[in-house]
C-alpha cells in the first residue's frame, strides 16, 4: 500500500492570495506589488501543479489588502491571477485582475533610443492590446510587447 503524503501551507487569517500566478513570474509579481519591501507575513509556493497553467505559483500575504489599481499592475506579467480576499480565515470576495488602459513607470520601453531609457523620465504606455499584452510608448510610440517587455 502506498502512502501519500501531503504538505500544506498554513491557512491565513486575514489577507491576501494571489493565485493562478505563471511559475516564471513570480519574482515579477512580487517586484511589482513592492512586497520585497514590505514588513508583512508572506508565504509563496511555486513549481504547483494547475490544470491551467502546467506550472503556477501562489502568494499568501497576512494582514495586506491592495487597491485595484495596485493588483492590476500585475495584470502584465499575470494576467489570469486570481485574488481571494481573507478575513477570519474565510474567502469573503475573489476577484479577478484586469490590465489597465494606462501603464506607468512599470515597464521599460523597448526603443533604445526612447527618452525614458536615457533620462530621469517616468515610463509611460497606453495599452493598445490587452489579450496579447501591448504597449505603446507616450513618448516615442513604439510599441512593446509581452514577449520583448521588462519590468522595471
């Protein structure tokens, strides 16, 4: 007879997790939500196996809520995140990331010749294609894609 065993990451009692995160992205996910600088609990797991995605990864923050416009960010490098709400150990809202119509100061244009990659200029794109995420350059018009895109 077999024996399975299981290991499990403890439930949250208050919080945030962010499912349905690309294994590869998670990193970026974590860069883009400032958690790398935050003071909070938070538990990840990557490598998971999901029917969706072959590999996804989770993040469990304890005691951290987001705005929406904060998780949409995230939109560009996890665009099929999920979020589940925690209070008192409960799922009490899920919700679902959408990618902006605007993108600021989070990507690098992809123009090596593009103001922002030479002066103090903040990074500015409006989205021009939210399946296939792309971007055009405010300053330069070129446009970026999901495949050449770096967060920066």
């Amino acid at each position: 007879m077999k024996e399975t065993k299981q290991m499990s990451v403890s439930a949250i009692e208050n919080g945030t997790v962010i499912d349905h995160v690309p294994a590869k992205n998670l990193f970026k996910v974590i860069q883009i939500l400032g958690l790398d600088h935050i003071d909070s609990q938070i538990t990840f797991g990557t490598n998971l196996e999901s029917k969706k995605l072959g590999r996804k990864a989770i993040i469990k923050i304890s005691g951290k809520f987001f705005e929406d416009e904060d998780i949409n960010r995230i939109a560009l490098v996890a665009p099929d995140a999920k979020l589940n709400i925690i209070r008192g150990y409960e799922v009490v809202e899920k919700k679902v990331v959408e990618v902006p119509d605007y993108i600021i100061g989070i990507a690098k244009c992809v123009n090596p010749k593009c103001i922002t990659n030479f002066e103090h200029v903040t990074t500015r794109f409006r989205v021009v294609s939210k399946k296939n995420v792309a971007l055009k350059c405010h300053y330069c018009e070129k446009i970026t894609t999901q495949e050449n895109m770096q967060i920066i």
